[in-house]
C-alpha cells in the first residue's frame, strides 16, 4: 500500500510548481485530479520537446493524475467542481491571490462545505504587500531571493534550472502532509498559504545567507561556503569537483596529487592558515592538476577517501552505473508520446521503490469518468459540452 492511498487531490494549476507537487503526491498513492482550462489546457503541454501535442516537461510533471476540462468561469462548471471537492482531501492551487475566490472557489467557501478539507494556496509572493499580484516565474523569485546574487561573483547569474519552482514544490508537500497528519489527529482540515518568495529564500537561506545572520558587531567574517566549494578544478583533458572539507580530506588531496609537503607549509598547516592563503593553496593544486588526466586525478583522490566526480554531461548522467545500482531510471511505454525515461520517486518505504504512477494524462482524459462520480450522466455530460462548459 502506498502512504498516500485513500487521499483525493484537486489541482487548479497551470506550469510547475503546484503540478510537480501533485505529482509527487500522486507518486506516493494520492488520486490527483488535474483541473484543466477548457481551450489549450496547461501551457505547459506544449512547452519544449513534444510529441503528440505532449511535452517531456508536462510528462515529467503530470503523471500519476486525471485530467478534466472544465470552464470554472461557467457557473455550471464551479457546480460541478464544487460538487467534486466536497469529498476531496486536499486542494492545491497555484493561481494569483484572488482568483480562485473570484471563481467561487475560495478556501472559506469550500471548507465551509467541507470541514476536512485541507487548501494549499501557492502564490509567487504572498497575500500581502506590494507584489502580491505580481506575475511570477521562476527567474523573477531566484532575482529576488538571493539565488542570482550566491550564484555570480562578478555580476548576478541564475540557476538555469526551474529550482524555485520545484522547492516551492517540495515545501508544498511536506506542509500537505503536516496537514494531513494535524487532521487525522484533530479532524479539522485547513487553509495553507505558501509563497514561493518565502520558500525560495528559506531554501537558499542557510549557507546562501550564513554571513547574513550573525548580527552583532563582534562577529568574525568568513568567507561563503559557495566560494570554497564550488570550484571547477581543470585538468589536462578536462574537469572535476572535489570537496575536501576535514583535515583528513585535505591531507589525502595532498597525497593523491603528491604534494604531503604542503601540509607542513606554514601557509596551509591548519585551517586558519589555510583560508587566510586559499588563492595561493588554490593555485598550486590547479598548476598541478592541469598536469595530469582527469581520471588520473579520480583514481588518486578516491584511493585517499577525497570526496570527487567527474563533471557528467547529460548522457553521462543517465549512463552513471551507480544510477543503474540504485534503479533510479525506467522506460515506460506512454499512450500519447511513445517511450520516455521516468526518474522514480527517490523515497523508499520500507526500502522498497514506489511503482511508477499512471503516465500523464491527455487533456481532458478523464472529464466523463470523473464528472460521472458526482452524479453528472451521459445526458447532462453532453448538453453541458455543448454549452461549452466541458469538453
């Protein structure tokens, strides 16, 4: 059984953030229901690689739920959505504060039908201040939360990658599961507000702002663990990463690329010296290691216990045999899209993987099946259609 059986998730969504965390959700055993716009559905099917009117992004994002299309600005269509969420568990929304209390679909009015029912209202920047109804996207939150300044030296560079989404995503979760757990234990259902502003910058928070924090005048300034860690080291026919981080590790770099004489060197004999003289220390490894292979260099360090890697391209990656010892990747056989490659849910329950949930569905797939549990039949389905309130 999975530990999320028997829960029933309503998504009002379009992109990432509140998609990936119904997903996830849906992973673990929830019934997710997709609540689609009647035109084009989320953006997001046709954003990237496609196939079949379906992208790999919306494949990775989507699957394990049912899709409905349904008009929620019809008064017909919030009936009926009204009429599904009575026995829903959980809501998750990730629309602008106001909109969905101005499609009747608000948390108050809902879970004052439904006292169980749990509402995780995700915005970019929260319920009050002057960005409230600002649009957010990704980049616009790592600009403001701090991810482009950790990110650059000499100027403001991103993380080209969706992160603030997808950690807005995972605390989205986790408070959906505290929340299911205050219910069981109360019976009560509640109302979660959930920024991406405020998850962003509570991520990065830790290391990103550790300078940041200490804030009486006495303190003593260090440098951020970003600028001693993440450093590409350069060698003859390419690059690697290493983190030597206690005096064991640093001892075996020395070691690994012959160089023990330095851990006697005033400059680098203990960790205050060290930081005093990192450009120095930094160097003399650098000079050294353009003078060897990469994998030369990897099977030094990982013979003296050093914490390494090759940097991996995409392909790399996805061939990595500890990827396949961990069976993280399977090929699944889509309906719409053919084969893809799913990374499995990480998490194992009693050390066993979850299975692969239902792939994505179409959009729409399920508006019938699911209307029709409310009580919706054929007859009233088709003269609802033709009204263009579903489709």
């Amino acid at each position: 059984m999975k530990p999320l059986e028997n829960i029933t998730i309503v998504e009002f969504s379009t992109m990432i953030t509140a998609a990936f965390a119904t997903m996830m959700l849906a992973e673990q055993g929830a019934r997710a229901i997709k609540v689609e716009p009647i035109d084009a559905g989320d953006p997001m099917r046709s954003l990237g690689t496609q196939k079949g009117g379906m992208s790999g992004l919306f494949a990775n994002c989507n699957r394990g739920k049912e899709s409905i299309r349904v008009d929620l600005k019809h008064p017909e269509g919030q009936k009926l959505i009204k009429e599904l969420l009575r026995k829903a568990d959980v809501v998750i929304s990730n629309f602008r504060p106001g909109v969905m209390d101005s499609l009747n679909l608000g948390s108050e009015a809902l879970r004052a039908e439904n006292p169980r029912l749990i509402y995780m209202a995700i915005s970019g920047f929260g319920t009050q201040g002057p960005l409230r109804n600002a649009p957010a996207y990704d980049p616009i939150i790592q600009a403001h939360a701090g991810f482009t300044a950790s990110q650059g030296k000499e100027a403001p560079e991103f993380v080209r990658n969706l992160m603030c989404d997808k950690i807005t995503a995972y605390t989205a979760c986790q408070a959906v599961t505290a929340a299911l757990l205050h219910r069981e234990r109360t019976g009560e259902g509640q109302h979660i507000d959930l920024s991406m502003l405020d998850a962003g910058l509570f991520f990065i928070f830790p290391d990103g702002f550790m300078n940041h924090t200490l804030l009486d005048d006495d303190i003593e300034p260090q440098p951020l663990l970003g600028d001693l860690l993440y450093e590409l080291t350069l060698t003859k026919d390419g690059g690697l990463t290493i983190s030597a981080a206690t005096d064991k590790q640093r001892a075996g770099l020395l070691k690994a690329v012959g160089m023990e004489e330095l851990l006697t060197d005033e400059r680098f004999n203990s960790l205050e010296n060290l930081i005093a003289n990192y450009e120095e220390f930094g160097q003399l490894l650098a000079d050294r290691f353009l003078e060897m292979t990469t994998e030369e260099a990897i099977a030094g360090l990982r013979e003296n216990d050093v914490p390494c890697a090759r940097c991996h391209t995409h392909d790399e990656v996805l061939s990595q045999p500890q990827i396949e010892a961990n069976e993280t990747l399977i090929d699944i056989q889509h309906p719409i899209i053919g084969k893809m490659r799913v990374v499995r849910s990480p998490a194992r329950f009693g050390g066993t993987r979850l299975p692969v949930a239902r792939p994505s569905p179409g959009h729409g797939e399920q508006t019938l099946e699911v209307l029709s549990e409310i009580g919706l039949d054929a007859e009233a389905f088709e003269r609802l259609k033709d009204e263009g309130v579903v489709l």
